[in-house]
C-alpha cells in the first residue's frame, strides 16, 4: 500500500483543477445576447458568398510495391488443343 501513496499528490492536484474550471465555466462565459446573435445571422446572410479557390488534384501516382518487375513480352499465341472445324462455305453461283 505505502508504493501507492506517491499516486496521492497528483491525485489530489487533479481534483483540484476540475474543481476550480467548473467554477470558472459555471458562470456561461462566452454567451451572447439573443438580439445581438439574430442581428449577426443577418448580417452574416446578407453577404454575397465567398469564392473558394481549391488546389489542382495531385496527379495520381502508380504505388510502389517495392518488387521490381520486368514488363511481359508478347507471347505467341498457343494452339488449341482441338481445332475449330469451319462449316464448308457455300458457292454462289
């Protein structure tokens, strides 16, 4: 029990800071007037709309595997194993 007690003082330190910033954020800093928000949504609509430029998109890269590999070369095409018979073509005469 007595190797825990080193636990002690930044346990207590701990506590004593959620306490003391839930009493500083108790009072609602920060809030605004409903008047004064419904003005600034106006006015926030009213303006004309901002123009976005964006980047061109990156060209797309072939991902490197790491494994080199040599390009396949044409190959001949193999016979079949059972020839295709043609059907006898017709003579017009």
């Amino acid at each position: 029990m007595e190797i825990l007690l080193w636990l002690v003082p930044p346990a207590v330190v701990t506590v004593v800071a959620m306490l003391w910033v839930g009493w500083l954020g108790r009072e609602g800093r920060g809030e605004v007037d409903r008047e004064v928000a419904v003005r600034r949504l106006g006015e926030a609509l009213e303006r004309p709309p901002r123009t976005t430029r964006y980047a061109a998109p990156a060209p797309e890269r072939d991902r490197s595997t790491g494994v080199a590999v040599r390009p396949s070369r044409a190959t001949p095409p193999t016979p079949r194993a059972h020839p295709v018979e043609e059907p006898p073509q017709r003579r017009v005469s």
